[in-house]
C-alpha cells in the first residue's frame, strides 16, 4: 500500500459525499422519505436516464433539479463524465443522453484532476485516447 496517496484521493470525494447524504441519505435519516425522485434525477444528470417516477411520487422540481445540478457541477463530477462521454459518443444515439463510457474508463480519471473539465476536453489526455493524467 499507497495509503497516504489512497487517503490523499478519498478526502478529494468528500464534497461529492455531503452532497450525496444531503441529497439522498438525509432524505431517508431525517424524513422517513425512500429518495427515489432524488436517485432518478442525479442518475440523469449523470447520463443515465430512467424516466419520470411513478405515482404516487412527483419528480423533483425545477428549483431542486437546477440546485442538485449546480451543487453536483461544483465537485466537478458532471464534468468529468461528459468528458469520458465524448469519447465514446455513438451519433447514432439519441442525442439527449450520451451513453457513459465503461466504468474502467471513469474510473481512472481522478477527482482532483482538472485536465479533465469540459474547457479542457481538447487537451485532455482522455480525448486523445489516453487515460494516463499527467497532471
């Protein structure tokens, strides 16, 4: 083991980790509330659509899908998978949810790498088929 450099990775995943127990753990923690409508909308917002939910559960909000967003836009994670995404875009598809790449290609790309945010997608060893973050 690499123990400093594991640990030094998991802190960079905390951000995401509040804002999954704010999100879904909480809902379940504090209201009784199973966080489906919550789960189906950060999936989508991840590429992975399901569709609305059914009754007797509404869909989130407008107000509360922008603010998921934006607190999920922040830890850089929707970044990265679009950047994995493009790699992997099939034209073929339908353009409204890109197909993920597998998760051996997510995976590797790091947190707290910022080669791999959408403004850098050109320069992104990932978009030229590399995975290898020089940074």
């Amino acid at each position: 083991g690499k123990f400093d450099e594991a640990e030094a990775i998991a802190k960079t995943m905390q951000p995401l980790r509040d804002i999954a127990f704010k999100w879904l753990r909480s809902r379940w923690v504090n209201e009784k509330l199973i966080p489906i409508t919550y789960m189906k909308a950060w999936s989508e917002l991840l590429g992975m659509a399901g569709g609305p939910v059914r009754t007797p559960l509404i869909n989130i909000t407008d107000q509360e899908r922008a603010t998921l967003k934006a607190e999920i836009e922040k830890t850089g994670l929707l970044a990265r998978v679009a950047a994995a995404a493009t790699v992997y875009w099939d034209s073929t598809r339908s353009p409204r949810v890109p197909p993920l790449p597998p998760a051996s290609v997510i995976n590797q790309l790091p947190l707290s790498c910022h080669c791999h945010f959408i403004e850098d997608i050109p320069t992104c060893p990932l978009y030229n088929t590399s995975v290898n973050c020089p940074t």
